[in-house]
C-alpha cells in the first residue's frame, strides 16, 4: 500500500480520535468512510472494531468515577446484551433501507425537539425506567446493522449529563458492544490474526489524538458540548437517511 494512503487513513484515525475525546462518540463517523476507500468495508468495519475497544476501554477507565452518576447504565447494558442476540435472529430480515431512514428520521426528530425545546430532557427516574427498553432496541439494532448510537446515544444525550458522566456513558455502551461484536467478526470470517494486527496498529493514532480532544472539550461550556453532540448527531441523521435512499 502506497505511503500517503497510509498517512491518509492514519489522519481519519486522528481526526476521529480527536472528536471522541471530545465527546465520546464519532470515531467510526469520521474514520470509517475514509478507511473503506482504500479497504474493503468488511476489513473497515473489522479495524474499527478492534480500535474501538481500546478507545472505549480507554474513556471508561478515564472517566471511571463518574460510574455512580450513570445508575442507568447497569440496566442498559444488560439488556443490550439480550438486545443485540435478539437483533442477530429477528431484526436481520428487515430492509436495510427501511431501517436506515426510520433511524435517521428518528435522530431528525430529536435534533429538531432539542432545538425547538432546548431545556428538553428526561428526569433520573424516567431514565431508570426506560434503560432497559431503550438497552433491548440499542442492542437489537447493534445486532442486526451495527448501528446503535440512534437510539442509545439519543437517549443518554437527553439525560443531560455532565460531559465527563456523558462521555463514560457513552464508551461503556460503545465498548459493550464492540466487545460482543470481535468474536461475531471471527466467527464470520472477517476478523483474522492479520486484520487484527492492523487493528491494533491503527489504535495508536486514534489513542494520541484523543487527549488533545479531551482538552479542547474541556474548554468548552456544558451548552456548547451540548451543541457539538447535536450537531454529530445531526451529521449521523443525514448519512442514515441518504443511504437509505440511496439503495
């Protein structure tokens, strides 16, 4: 592989490491479009994974004392667990288009309510309730799309946590679920020792840009951060309804 093809994708590795030490979300976003240009999407899909865990894992043990602030996610992940066995067997059969415009008019409507109502926000004990429902469907579409962050991001950005208690939030769901989809991968075929390896050298980008993210989002007022995940939210809308019709 040619020199600057590397550099190129080793840049959309920091970029998107850059945005989730931030925000604790739009890794793949930004780096996985970028990797499937030189890549198949499978071997994309694959790498990511791998560079998934270890920036997730990271972001937990970083933000680790926030644990007590998430009392919902116990349940959430629980049940995503279930969700993404459940979303495998039943949710596979559905059209992926169909699915990819439901999810994406779904995230349109919460970034409008937002906008509209910005002081929009579930209570703690509504989140305790829903966790489990909000887990089962995060999980089931994890499971049979490899897209969760519609429905779970969605609902842990309308608890209007802190950043910090946002951003563990968000890495235990991510990492949960990236956990569960490596042996998927290997089990499929997809995920072999060399991707792997290429996995695990891809994780040093990601990793170095993140602490310059943290940093930056550091200075920014919880409304601001507010509007930054909005805005990625927003960006995963667009992209969810233009392949859906793009089928």
């Amino acid at each position: 592989m040619p020199l600057e093809d590397v550099v190129l994708m080793a840049l959309a590795l920091g970029g998107g490491g850059l945005v989730k030490g931030a925000t604790g979300m739009g890794l793949p976003l930004i780096a996985l479009p970028i990797l499937a240009i030189f890549l198949s999407v499978p071997h994309a899909v694959a790498i990511m994974c791998v560079v998934g865990i270890a920036t997730n894992a990271l972001q937990v043990w970083r933000f680790r004392a926030d644990l007590w602030t998430a009392d919902f996610l116990p349940a959430l992940l629980a049940s995503g667990v279930v969700g993404i066995g459940l979303g495998t067997w039943l949710l596979a059969a559905l059209p992926e288009r169909m699915l990819s415009v439901l999810l994406g008019l779904l995230l349109v409507g919460y970034v409008v309510l937002r906008l509209i109502s910005p002081h929009f926000a579930l209570s703690r004990p509504a989140g305790r309730r829903l966790a489990p429902g909000v887990g089962l469907v995060a999980g089931a579409l994890q499971g049979a799309t490899g897209i969760s962050s519609p429905v779970g991001v969605t609902f842990i950005h309308s608890l209007r946590l802190n950043r910090t208690a946002h951003v563990f939030a968000i890495s235990a769901m991510f990492l949960l679920f990236s956990a569960v989809q490596l042996p998927a991968l290997a089990f499929a075929g997809v995920m072999n020792w060399p991707v792997f390896l290429q996995g695990m050298f891809a994780i040093a980008p990601a990793v170095g840009a993140m602490p310059l993210g943290a940093w930056l989002s550091g200075k920014l007022s919880q409304r601001a951060f507010d509007r930054l995940v909005l805005v990625l939210l927003a960006v995963v809308a667009v992209q969810l309804v233009a392949k859906g019709f793009a089928f």
